[in-house]
C-alpha cells in the first residue's frame, strides 16, 4: 500500500469519527426516515412531485454454476432472481444533499427526514447496499452548515465507486438518470447537475457531449452539503441493487454513438477488441505479453482506453465484434456494443462477481468468463483482493475464442 493511500484512509477514518463523535449543528442530522418518495409526494402540502418512468418488474438472470461454486466468502451470491422497484424522478422543494461519507449518499426532506429509496449507503464489506437505517448520516453529529443553491439542482450521484470516480459507476449509475429525467419532462428546468468531482474529466466530457454547459456542473467537493431551492433526484437505477434494466443501454448508444461519428472522422479500431490494464495501478494481467500475443493470432488489437477520449471509446466498442479483457470499469464500454457482440472475460479468483455476466445479459452479448486458478486467491478481504492481479490461463482463452467466435477461429485454424 502506498503512503498515499495510506494516508487517505486515515484521514477518512479520522474524519468518521469526528464526524460521530463531535458535536455541531447536529440539528441538520435527520430525525427519522421516510421510506417512499411516492408516499411523501401524496401528503398535501408537501409540495414534492413525482413521475414514475417505468413499473417495477421482475428480473431474471441465469447465473452459472461456477459463480457460486467459486463465489468469495465475503461476497453476497448473485441473484438470479430481483424485484425491481419502479423507476421515477422525484422533485423535492427545499432539499437537502449529505455528502460527508463517500460511501453514501443521503437526500433530506425540508422537514428533515431521512428519504429511504433516493439514499444510498453500502456495507464496507460485502459491498452491497445497505438499508436506509444503517446510513451514516443518522450517525453523524458535526455537521457544516449547507451550501444554499438557488434555482433547480439535479443529483447525478449514486455513492458507492462513483464517489471515488470510478468510471463504471459513472457509465452504469449515474449518466442513466439523465434519460430518467428526460422522460420526466423536466431537462428544460434543471439549473445545475451535481456531480462528484469537476477534476474527474470524464465526467465533465460526457455531460458537455449533451449540450450541458460547463457553468452548470457543480461538484460535490464544494458542495458536500446543499439545500436546492429545488431538488431533483431520481431512484437507483440498479433499483434492486444488481440487475441493470434494459433502458440503461439504450440510452447511452442514443445518446453517445451519434457523438462517434459527428465532425472529424475517429481513428479506425479492430473490431477484435483486448482491454489491457496496463494504464490500471492495480489488477493488472501478469502473463500479458503472451496473452496479446496469442490474441494476436485471431486479429485482435490492444488499447488502453486512458488514451482514448469518450467519442472514441464509443466508436471502438460500437464497432467491436468481441472484446476480451480483465474485470474493471473499461469493461463498462459494453454499453456501446451491437447486440450479439461476444465479451471474454478475464476474472481474478477472489473477484468472481457477476457484473458484467448480468449486463452483457440486458444487452444481448454472449458472456464467456474465464476465471484463474484458485491458488491465486488470497482470502484475505474484499478491499484487498479486489485488487490482486491475475494470470491467465492461455489453453483456457484458446478454448473461449473458439466459442465466442467461432467462425474467426476456423480462418485461423
């Protein structure tokens, strides 16, 4: 672990505990929990309004087997089955956004009450979501007095790896809410879009490509606490925590593969897609020069994707055919590929999670996983591990390639 990191941790544990431990404007702690933005929306008076997009649903997933012969202890199995909650955009007069643990996110009403299904909190070792009674800010006693924003502020936030600027997050959990709003009716209105961090320049990029202008992006290194004249937040859009709905996908190629194509022509990629992590500081492939180079053999060429902009990331998994690389957020490009575009990936032994097996599944991609050798497992936790390095095993990627392109394998044969 570098100094660094090390560094951080410790001021944000430093900063937990003093956020629970001393007392200031504790009056901005909320006093109770409203569990349904609907249910407020319906007490006269409350002045909230709510648009339901979609209707709750039952998702289906088939999970196989090795993902729970192989699953960590530390991870929850992933479910083949979720009721998924409706979709819905909530505006609330006089709300309040809490920031102050980056692994939260808490929405308060004007009469300070906790709202349950906009908020968001995670258990710090399974990485699951957590309910509404175990958020932080119910903890929290020192608070800074909110930032007040005039005008009309649209929450992008989604806690979890977002807050950190994780990119998958931000194409899978956050972007998606715009299409929420859009279907409110309520794009024209918006005044500000909250996001995490300005610095984090995917982020900026992808909401400028829209037509937002820069002076409408706020962050929430300064605002870690803000009351909007007007608030607009929407539900998860992982509703039930897990399976993503099919709408995400469609509106990020409506929105973004346009933008591939629009000017300048892009530079021309392979259709034969590997996503190296050489660009990663962590979960990197060991063995993978000899990976690039068996992949090689098949047409398939290597990008790093910090070296491409978002219009040419959407260009190269538009026009990919199979992609193959190792669990992590560049994977997350999926969301611009063709139906029938197959994904191989590469999954650490202490990383079996089911991510990409339930997104390839809502776009229509065949899912091949190839999971290395469980000696290479640490066991330690969750934290850790996710961070190991993998090797893969090369028989293993030969006998994928044949099956996630059949018709490629059989020209090189």
């Amino acid at each position: 672990m570098s100094a660094h990191t090390l560094l951080s941790r410790v001021q944000r544990r430093a900063g937990q505990v003093a956020r629970e431990l001393l007392p200031h404007n504790v009056h901005y702690r909320p006093t109770g929990i409203q569990a349904s933005s609907k249910a407020l929306a319906d007490q006269p008076g409350s002045g909230a309004s709510y648009a339901e997009v979609y209707e709750p649903y039952v998702s289906e997933l088939r999970v196989p087997e090795v993902f729970d012969v192989l699953r960590p202890c530390y991870y929850t199995p992933v479910p083949t089955r979720e009721q998924v909650p409706a979709a819905f955009v909530l505006s609330l007069p006089g709300g309040r956004i809490n920031v102050d643990n980056r692994s939260s996110l808490a929405v308060i009403t004007a009469d300070n009450q906790l709202l349950a299904d906009v908020s968001l909190q995670f258990s710090p070792t399974t990485y699951g979501m957590a309910p509404a009674s175990q958020n932080p800010v119910l903890r929290q006693r020192y608070f800074q007095p909110p930032v007040r924003v005039p005008g009309t502020v649209c929450s992008l936030l989604s806690g979890g790896g977002a807050a950190i600027g994780n990119y998958y997050h931000w194409l899978l959990d956050s972007l998606p809410r715009l299409h929420l709003v859009q279907e409110a009716g309520l794009w024209d209105s918006i005044d500000y879009f909250l996001i995490y961090d300005r610095r984090h320049q995917f982020a900026v990029d992808s909401l400028l490509e829209l037509g937002i202008r820069d002076e409408q992006i706020i962050d929430v290194q300064q605002h870690t606490h803000l009351v909007a004249e007007q608030l607009v937040v929407t539900s998860p859009v992982r509703g039930g925590g897990h399976h993503a709905p099919p709408w995400v996908g469609q509106f990020m190629q409506q929105a973004y593969l346009p933008l591939a194509t629009r000017g300048r022509q892009p530079r021309q990629f392979s259709p034969f897609v590997y996503v190296s992590r050489r660009d990663a500081a962590f979960r990197r492939v060991r063995n993978e020069a000899e990976v690039e180079a068996l992949l090689a053999q098949y047409g398939f060429e290597s990008y790093a994707l910090s070296e491409l902009s978002l219009r040419e990331k959407a260009a190269l998994f538009a026009g990919a055919r199979t992609v193959v690389g190792p669990v992590g957020a560049g994977l997350a490009n999926i969301l611009f590929c063709a139906p029938g575009t197959s994904l191989v990936e590469f999954l650490p032994r202490n990383l079996v999670v089911g991510d990409y097996l339930d997104l390839t599944t809502r776009l229509q991609m065949p899912h091949y996983p190839l999971i290395s050798r469980a000696d290479e497992a640490s066991g330690q936790k969750a934290s850790a591990d996710r961070q190991d390095d993998l090797t893969v095993d090369l028989a293993a990627l030969r006998q994928a390639l044949h099956q996630a392109m059949p018709q490629r394998t059989l020209q090189t044969a």
